[in-house]
C-alpha cells in the first residue's frame, strides 16, 4: 500500500470518529423530567448548600441525597438527613413518580404543612419528616398512600387531632407521631396497624381519654404513650403470651389493678408505668420476665411486697419509690 492510500484511509478513519457521538461522554441515565423536579426543589430550597451537587450538567443519578432505581433511572430516594433546607416541603416533591423514600431530618428552617401533592406517589413506602419545624395539623390524605409502611413524624410542631385514616395504608407497620403538640383521644383505627413488629410512639403530646380497647388486639413491639393525659385502663396492651418488647405508658392518669396486669415473659425488655394512679400489687409473673431491662413503677398507689426473684431486685429504689405501701428489697423490708 502506498504512503497515500495508507494517509487517505487513516484521515478517513479520523475524520468519521470525529463526528461519532462518544458514548460515555453524552449518554445520561437520569430521567429527564426527575432531573427538571429536582431543580425545582432544589430552587424553592433557595439553592441550599446541602443540594450543592444538584448541577443540571450533570447526571442527577449520580447527585447526591437521591438515589436512581438499578434499572428504570427513575429517582426512588430522596434523602437529606441534616441540613440547610428553609422553607416549606415543595409540591414540586409530588413530580417524582416512581418515589419510594423520602428522608427529611434535622432540617429546623423546614417549615409549613405537608403538601397534598405527596398523594400523587402511589409508590411511597417510607415517609420520614422528624426533628423539623412542620406544623399545622397532620393532612388525612396520608392515609391513602396505599403503600406505606412507614410513617414518621416525630419531633415536630404538629397540632390538632390525630387523624384515623392514617391507618388505612393496608401493610403501614410503624407510626411515629411523637413530640408534636396532638390533641383529642387515640383513634380506635390505629388497631388496624399490623404485620411484622407493629411500632406506635405518641409519647409527648396532650391526648387524652382511654386507650382504645382495640389496640389490645395488636401484639405492638413498641408502643410508647407516655407523657401524655391519657386515663382509664391500658392493661389490654399487656399479655402473656404477646411479644411486645417495650412498653412505655408513664406520666399519664392510668388507673388499673396491676397485680391482674400479665406481662410478656420471653420478650419483655422494658416496662415504664411511673407517675399514674396504679393500685394493687406488683405480680408474681414479673420474676418470671426473663430479659427485663428498664423497669419503673415509682409514684403509684402500689402496695404489698416486692415479687423476689427474676430481675426485680436488679433496680435500684428509685424504680419503686413513692407509692402507697410498696416494701422488700431494695426498699425497706415489709413490717
């Protein structure tokens, strides 16, 4: 081959790699109309320095705070979990269709109520909006969110009733409505949550009435009421053959005969009923709690001996003092 021939065909070669589109260079995986929401948020967020990575040259599968799906590179997670986020959640949120996750923690400038938009994400399973400054009352629309399974909104400014339809969502197996500002009595449909370990945290708010009879018939790994105005008789939440690990109900008004009360005895681990009006005495059944942590039954009406045997006397007098006539180890010996 000649000099000019072997010239002509490697210019030739040059001359059409250079107009070849390069793969690498040009191809995104990011979906285009996730990639424009995600601006939006990032604008109606006034451009916080925690979405710095969201730059519209770039793949916004690899931003990060988000997370693109394996196979469809449609955006699944959204997740800030501390921050410089201001303002309120944007409906723009609403325009991720394919959203599984959303994690907005810690961000105190977030402000506002929950957008309605959030029901056009038929395919949210978690939902985490705790340690911010959200208020106003807590949307009901939250309930048709078929799909979740996890709704935490803990650690806010939320007022007014708990909703019943929260509920709804047909596999939701763990609600956190903890440290709001909620009112009125425990909704009876809160029964309906269910499946694999049930948790129920309403502790720090101002409910009151009765705990509804129907919660009884969930067997809740956690289940915190606590530091609330709640009366009447929880001991359906009790059982010994249920699997509950937690139970937190003090600083409450409850009023029940604890010596009927029978406590888990495989799984308990923690049992706080201090600062309520219990009567009766402590049950044999508790020597019989064998992981027992965390037990308190200080400023009761409680009397009698102290069951010995199990953990009981593993706590110090704190954990029973203040009662009506309570005696044995660690307190005072029974006269």
């Amino acid at each position: 081959m000649s000099s000019f021939h072997f010239h002509l065909i490697l210019f030739s070669l040059l001359a059409s790699s250079a107009v070849l589109p390069s793969f690498s260079a040009t191809t995104e995986l990011c979906n285009a109309d996730d990639k424009r929401a995600l601006l939006r948020i990032k604008k109606a967020f006034n451009d916080a320095y925690v979405l710095s990575s969201w730059d519209a040259a770039t793949d916004c599968c690899e931003w990060n705070n988000v997370e693109c799906d394996g196979t469809t590179h449609r955006i699944v997670t959204l997740n800030v979990p501390r921050g410089d986020l201001s303002g309120s959640i944007p409906s723009d949120v609403g325009d991720l269709p394919y959203l599984e996750t959303i994690y907005l923690h810690k961000q105190p400038n977030l402000t506002g109520n929950i957008p309605r938009s959030l029901l056009k994400l038929k395919n949210l399973q978690y939902l985490t909006l705790s340690y911010n400054n959200l208020s106003g009352s807590i949307p009901g629309f939250l309930g048709d969110l078929t799909n979740l399974i996890f709704l935490d909104l803990s650690y806010n400014r939320f007022s007014g009733p708990i909703p019943s339809s929260l509920s709804n969502p047909p596999n939701l197996r763990s609600l956190r409505l903890d440290r709001n500002a909620l009112t009125g009595s425990i909704p009876a449909s809160l029964s309906h949550i269910q499946g694999s370990s049930p948790y129920l945290y309403l502790s720090h708010n101002q409910l009151t009435g009765e705990v509804p009879a129907a919660l009884g018939d969930v067997d809740f790994t956690y289940i915190d009421l606590s530091w609330n105005q709640l009366s009447g008789n929880p001991s359906a939440l009790f059982g010994l053959y249920k699997s509950a690990q937690q139970i937190y109900l003090a600083r409450n008004m409850f009023e029940f005969n604890m010596s009927e009360m029978e406590p888990p005895q495989e799984s308990l681990i923690a049992l706080d009923l201090n600062h309520n009006k219990i009567f009766g005495g402590i049950p044999a059944a508790m020597t019989g709690v064998t992981y027992l942590q965390i037990f308190n039954v200080s400023y009761n009406r409680l009397c009698g001996e102290i069951p010995v045997g199990g953990r009981l006397q593993r706590f110090d007098s704190t954990a029973y003092f203040h009662n009506r006539c309570l005696c044995g180890t660690p307190l005072d010996s029974c006269k």
